[in-house]
C-alpha cells in the first residue's frame, strides 16, 4: 500500500470518486498520497489504496442505495472518520461524482469538516449526463450548494461537456469516458504540481491561490506538430468547460500548467499565457509552472489551464473551533438581536437561540 | 353527513387570521362552504402580544365571511400552536378485578387516562393512547380478552399553557365568538392530509407556519410524537430582512417569489429585483446566491432539529409513508428538494383527504397551506356530526380523548 508523507492529498469520494482517484494513479503511477472514502466496502478492493469505510455502523459497508441524506448521515455520525489519515496533510484535493449516493450526500459535510481543521480544499466534482435522467441531475444541484459553500475551490465538471464528443450510445462506456477523462486532467494537473520543471509550481503556492475561495473552471489540451501552442488554444477556444457567460462572475487568476519535453520553446509558453490573457481579461492574475518530462510528453505539448473566478463562493463559515463560533454567535445576538421576536418567548436549541438569523449564527460570509 | 348546523374553526396564526365554516353533504362529507382571512397582526409565534389588534383580525374576518359568504357564526373550534405547546408521556394502571381485561376495564383506565393531573398553569388540549400493557408484557394495540392482573396505558398528553389559550378564548370572544374547544394545531393539519393507512404506515407531518412548526409522527395508526418549534416562516423573512437591509414587505415578497430552499451551483452571479419600497426610491437587487444561502441556512437547521427530535424518539427509520408538508411555508421554493435530502426519505406536500369537498372554491391558496384549519373543520363537524359522521372519521378520531 502506497502511503507516501505529503502535505497534499488526493481523496476520492463516493464510488465515481473511487474510480477516479484509481485512474488518477494509474496514470500517475506511485507517490500520490491517496484516501478513498466510501460507503461500499467493495470500494476497498484488494488493498491498492488506502481506504476507510464510512458509515460502517448505520450502512454496514452496503453503499447507500444512491441516497445522499443516509451519507450525509453517517458521514456527521463520525466526522473525525478520517482524521488519523489527514495527519500533516495541508490540502486536499478530492474527486468525486455528483447525482448519487456518497459523492452527493458526505463531499458536503467533508468539506466542512476539513475546513474546521485549517485544511484546504478543491474538489472536482462531475455532474451527471442529460441522459441519467432528471433525478440524479436535480440530486447533483442539490449536492452542489453545500459543496460551493464549504469548498475553497469547487470545479462543476458537467460530463455531458467534459465528454462533448463521446461517440457512443452505451451509458457504460459514456460514464468510463468520462470519470476517464477527469482522470487525465487531474493526473496532469499533479504533475505541475509534483514534477520538477523549469518553473515549479508546488502544493503551498497552489494553497495560497485556492485560500482566496472561488469556483473554479478546468480544463486541459494536449497537441503535436509545428503549430501545437496554437491547436491548444484553439482546443480551449471550444471547450465547452471553459465557456464563460454574460452572468460569470469576473476572472481573478489563472493557473497555467505547460508540460512537455526538452523541446519546449518559451515563445509557446508566451503564445499560451497570451492567449488566455485575452481570453480571460488582462486583470487577471497569471500562475505558471512547467513540467519537463521528455520521457512522458516527448514531441508534445499539455496545458492545464485552471481558471478562478472572483467571489463566486465565499459562503462558509470561518475556519474557527465551535466556542469561536458561539462567542461570534453572541457578538452577532448583542448586535441584532432578536430582532421582531424580542416580544416571544425565545426559542433555545442546543444553547442557540434560534430567534437570531442563522446564516449569522453560522458565520457564514455572504456573496453579495 | 348532517350536522345540527355549519361548523367553525378559527385559526390566530402568526402570518393571518383564518375561519373557515363547514357543511355536511348528502353523500356523508364535509364540504368548506366558506373561508376568509386577512392578515394577522398582535400576534408573534402563534401567541397573542396585542390583544386588541388579535381581536380586531378575528372580528375583520367575521365581518368578511358575512359579506362575501352570507354566513354569521357565534362558535368555532380553536386551533392552538406555539412553543408554549408542550406533550408528556402519561402512565396510567388500572387493577383488574375479573382476572382479564374487559371491556368496562378499558372504558375504566382510558376516563382515568383523561383524569391527567396537570398543574394549574398548564390545559391539556388533546390525550392520545400509544399502547396498552398488561403485567409484564408491553406494546399490546387491544388487550380485550387477555389474561392479567395490571392493565397498563401509555398515552401522549398535549397542553398548552393555559393563560396563553385564554388570551385567544378571550380575543375571540370579544369578537363575539364562542371558543366550543381548543384543539393542537399539529394534530389537525395531519388529520387534514393523512389517511388512516398512512398513519399505520408511519408519517411524519410538518406544518410550517408563520411563527412555529409544528411536527406530528405517527406510526401503527397513532400518534406518537408531538412537538412544536417556536421558527417558522416570520424567521425566514426576518433572516432576509437582516442579512440585505431591507423592509420586511420586501423581504417577505422576496421569500414568496424568488428564494430557493436549496442553493443552486446557477445561482452564481445572478441577482434578485427587490421592489421599491416607496415611489421615488430605486429598485435594488440582491444577490441570489447570497439569498438562497440565507435561506438555505434557516430552513436546513429547522429540518435537522426536526430529525433530531425525531430520532431521538427513535421514530426516524419507522416513517415509511415518508414526510408530508403543510402550512404556507410549504410553498418555499425547493423545500421539498431540501427536506428530502435532510430525512432521507420521500416528502411531498399534504393533499387534503377526500373526505372534504370545495376547498378549491373558496380557499385562494394550494390545499396544503389549509390543512389545519381544514383538519379543525373536521374536528368541530366530528363533535357536532351524528354517528355516520363519526363513522367515515373512524381511524382518525378513534381513540382521541377531547377535554
């Protein structure tokens, strides 16, 4: 079992999560610190990652049965579950699958809970196909809200744009193209993050750009030949992942990956960043970092662009201990009041009073 | 059904005050001939502060229904809620003479059951029997016939505070109508909206009303929990008034036309119009993400203390005919979505049984959001109505011991 000591950790969530992060580290291959945190025991497999059962005691290691509230359950039954196998970590990157049971119910509730201990967060999260039907759509944008709100950095990687071309009518084959390509992306993404290159970009600077919270939009190329920096722009030109609107909230920074071999020129380097700055507006700030591996990218080019938009979430709730939260509670009681209610009888529920408005309670910071 | 004459019941909420008047139809149902309600003021969390204003609400609505309905009524049933309403398991043992449980011993331990010593300060409103024991042995739905020393009956006793009850007895009756009984809100909605085979197969009600929510579970065809919670829609309003600096009319607006219960990965970026709040003043707009987070918050904590009680009842996992919602908070948007994510179970809004008839034509509102005044209506035409009345309630007032 591979357990290398980093302060960055990939954890995967949920069945989809699970297969993610394995197809993470096949591509990558050893040297990931990994967690995979699911409902089904059978998620555990023979051992190749660390793995801890959630819900044991309530779902006896069954899955949930595609119901988010018994994960959200039994992940609030015990949430320092995983707190053993976070030991030094200082970021946490998590994959996960939205429209089910585990990736929809518990991502939530472990965002929260990794934020009370000082832990960054970004978590990748697929949105299901049109064709998986309304259900499991509505389940994942319900799912979304409490991710945005507790996640430093949360990516919506709807699979019907992450696999725009998928070619196939098998729902099976659809879903392994997709959880697929998530895979791919992310395991470049590592790789700026861990390979040396000529301009390193490393897990505490990667921290830093995602403490500013926002969500995030994805998305990678990949090309060959003469003219390989401008097929890459052109690729992200039509990639639906990167497609802004008229309501997005503006760009705040761009984290650039360039990863290839000995042949990378720095007239590409310049044409890429160029070429995202005018796409994404000149305010924004430009976070670059390569990757030189001749061995794995010899002939090609790979970009990662990460691009984070301002403010988009800043509702949670500050990284404090609970008697933090309370004496904020008070602060807020003495400044508001019971407002209307100063009249009633206060309602007292686990020694809140539950008269004062609960996003106040909460702490939560609104996105105005 | 026939009734002696139209029935009434009166509901002081905290977002209105409503009466609505009963009919018996030839085909033995009951038929909401008539409702009027305007909206409430001297009352917060389902409780009177101002006794005159409560009083003018009720003697508004009284003259509405005389004018638009041609109906002048003098008594109705009253609808109680608030957090002041409180619920006690009750223990009630009766020595039997025969050596098996008769008939006149159930009679017998059901009148002492009723005998509830509550303090002074405290009315009891409603005594529902969970089960019967007998010696040793627990849980017996109908002892009749068994062989046995000590007949045992575990019932759930709901009361109110008695002053508070008074406060409306006495808004109403200076409004010139006779309060004939007072009845738990909570009950009442679920009645409105559960039928007998949801209630054996477990249900749990919450109506969610201005200033309280009151939740009702039921399993085997029973009452087994009762509770209420002094948040309901007013904290939701005041939360948005709060959180964006406006009036509460706008805030109120804003929760009625544009607030998710959930908050939803498109609500990034997008705003909400917020109405003038007087000629010559700008339009504004709030952030609809930071709404429905708001939103989201309040609702979200007033479903998890709601499971929580729930569950500590050990009543969670036995809600198999899942969760109903009621009142006018009900209509929030996504609160279904939301709720159903909480308990992990189906919920859907209440459906008036169909034992009533013609709320469509005189209500204005979706059924759900007149629950209990329909399940008050069902009350007071059950104390009124003759025995086939009764008999197309059996199942939903069995076993229910009015004061």
């Amino acid at each position: 079992m591979n357990t290398p000591h980093s302060s960055l950790m990939l954890l995967g969530v949920g069945g989809g999560g699970a297969a993610i992060a394995r197809g993470i580290l096949r591509a990558f291959g050893p040297g990931i610190r990994t967690l995979i945190l699911d409902s089904d025991a059978q998620s555990g497999g023979v051992g190749d990652v660390p793995f801890t059962l959630l819900g044991g005691n309530r779902l006896a290691g069954r899955g949930t049965g595609g119901q988010p509230a018994s994960a959200r359950a039994a992940f609030q039954d015990n949430p320092a579950i995983i707190d053993t196998a976070l030991e030094g970590v200082r970021t946490v990157v998590i994959v996960t699958a939205l429209g089910g049971g585990t990736g929809g119910g518990a991502s939530g509730e472990l965002l929260k809970h990794l934020h009370t201990l000082g832990i960054v967060t970004l978590i990748f999260a697929t949105l299901p196909f049109a064709f998986e039907g309304d259900e499991r759509r509505r389940a994942a944008h319900t799912a979304a809200g409490p991710i945005e709100q507790h996640a430093d950095v949360s990516v919506f990687l709807p699979l019907d744009d992450l696999v725009a071309d998928a070619g196939t009518d098998n729902m099976r084959e659809a879903l392994a193209r997709g959880l697929d390509t998530i895979s791919a992306g992310v395991t470049l993404f590592w790789r700026i993050l861990e390979k040396p290159g000529y301009i390193h970009f490393d897990a505490e600077r990667l921290r830093g750009i995602l403490s500013a919270n926002g969500r995030g939009h994805f998305a990678t190329a990949v090309a060959q030949g003469p003219e390989r920096a401008q097929k890459v722009l052109a690729s992200f030109a039509e990639n639906r992942l990167l497609a802004r609107k008229e309501s997005s909230p503006p760009v705040r920074s761009i984290l650039v990956g360039v990863l290839a071999g000995d042949d990378l020129r720095l007239s590409e380097i310049s044409m890429i960043v160029s070429g995202l700055t005018a796409a994404f507006g000149s305010e924004a700030d430009i976070e670059l970092g390569t990757v030189n591996d001749e061995s794995t990218f010899s002939g090609r080019l790979a970009v990662v662009a990460f691009v984070f938009e301002q403010g988009a979430t800043t509702v949670r709730p500050a990284p404090s201990a609970a008697g933090q939260q309370r004496k904020l509670s008070e602060e807020h009681a003495a400044l508001v009041g019971n407002g209307r209610f100063h009249r009633a009888e206060k309602t007292i529920w686990n020694d809140e009073d539950l008269d004062i408005p609960t996003y106040l309670r909460r702490s939560l910071t609104l996105d105005r | 059904m026939s009734l002696s004459a139209p029935v009434a019941g009166l509901e002081i909420g905290t977002s209105r005050t409503v009466i609505a008047i009963g009919e018996g139809r030839d085909d033995g149902r009951l038929e909401v001939a008539a409702l009027g309600s305007i909206p409430s003021s001297g009352v917060r969390k389902s409780q009177i502060i101002e006794m005159t204003q409560a009083r003018y609400s009720i003697e508004s609505v009284l003259k509405k229904l005389e004018e638009q309905f041609g109906y002048a009524i003098g008594h109705a049933c009253l609808a109680i809620s608030g957090p002041q309403v409180r619920t006690t398991l009750m223990n009630t043992q009766w020595q039997l003479e025969r050596g098996f449980v008769h008939d006149d011993d159930i009679a017998e331990i059901n009148a002492r059951a009723e005998e509830t010593n509550l303090p002074p300060e405290r009315t009891q409103l409603e005594l529902h029997p969970i089960s019967y024991g007998l010696d040793e042995l627990g849980d017996i739905p109908s002892p009749k016939g068994m062989n046995g020393n000590l007949l045992k009956l575990r019932s759930l006793c709901i009361h109110g505070a008695t002053q508070r009850i008074n406060d409306a007895r006495t808004a109403a009756n200076a409004a010139k109508l006779e309060i004939t009984e007072a009845c738990f809100s909570g009950t009442c909605a679920a009645n409105a909206v559960l039928s007998p085979q949801d209630k054996r197969d477990g249900a749990l009600v919450i109506d969610l009303g201005g200033g309280s929510t009151t939740f009702t579970a039921w399993t085997d065809g029973r009452l087994a929990y009762a509770g209420v919670l002094g948040v309901g829609g007013d904290h939701v309003t005041n939360d948005i008034h709060t959180a964006f600096s406006i009036s509460t009319a706008q805030a109120e607006q804003i929760k009625t036309t544009a607030a998710s219960a959930i908050v939803m990965a498109e609500d990034s970026g997008m705003r909400v119009a917020v109405p003038s709040s007087m000629p010559g003043f700008k339009a504004a707009s709030i952030s609809r993400r930071a709404l429905n987070t708001v939103v989201n918050a309040r609702m979200q904590e007033l479903f998890t203390v709601i499971r929580s009680k729930i569950d500590d009842a050990n009543l969670l996992h036995k809600l198999n005919g899942g969760v109903i919602l009621t009142g006018g908070g009900a209509a929030l948007g996504n609160v279904v979505q939301l709720a159903s994510s909480v308990f992990g179970c189906g919920v859907r809004l209440g459906a008036i049984v169909p034992d009533i008839q013609g709320l469509d034509k005189v209500a204005g509102v979706p059924p759900f959001a007149c629950a209990t005044i329909v399940g008050l209506l069902m009350r007071a035409a059950a104390a009124d109505s003759r025995p086939s009345f009764m008999d197309s309630f059996t199942g939903i007032f069995k076993g229910i011991f009015r004061k």
